[in-house]
C-alpha cells in the first residue's frame, strides 16, 4: 500500500509540491525566529514608554524566549519535509550480497 501511495505521489508531482511547501513553511519559520522577539520588544517598549522611542526602556534586553516556538516549529517542519523527501525521492543504495562481486 505505501508503494502505491509513493508511486501516485512522486507520477502526480503531488509530492514534489508537498514538500516545497513544508521548506517553504519551515523557512517562514526560521525568520520568524529572528522577528518574533524583536516584534514584541518594539511593542513592549512602545506600550510601557508611551510611544516615545528614543527614552531608555525600562527592560531593555531582548525577549530571546518568544523565539523557541517558531524554533521548535521550523526544526519539526523541516524534519518532515526532510524524510518525505527521502521516502518519495532517494531510493537505498543496493548492499551486494557476495563481498567478490564489489571487487
């Protein structure tokens, strides 16, 4: 059964789009590690300051652990799409069975 599913997916490219789109979402992801707490470091010092960006925030350290959910996100994305990609597209290499025949 899962050969036949293998073979519709990689005959239909159905595959190939599945797993772009999960690199895609992974890197989406991956940007967001750096945008997420930068995002919300603006809009803290923003909403505590009263709109005045050039007075010394109060917590002036980035907030590094709103970067863990896209983190833990863009690592399991991109793992998934990794072994569809060697399911659908990278075939095991052949083990010879007589040591002569390699020779």
């Amino acid at each position: 059964m899962l050969e036949r599913l293998k073979s519709a997916l990689t005959k239909s490219y159905v595959g190939a789009i599945a797993v772009g789109w999960l690199v895609a979402q992974g890197l989406i992801d991956v940007s967001s590690i750096i945008v997420a707490p930068v995002t919300a470091w603006i809009t803290n010092r923003l909403n505590s300051q009263g709109y005045d960006l050039f007075r010394p925030p109060q917590n002036p350290n980035l907030p590094y652990w709103l970067a863990l959910p896209p983190l833990i996100r863009a690592l399991v994305i991109l793992l998934i799409a990794f072994l569809l990609l060697r399911w659908l597209y990278f075939e095991p290499a052949a083990q010879p069975s007589d040591p002569e025949e390699s020779a």
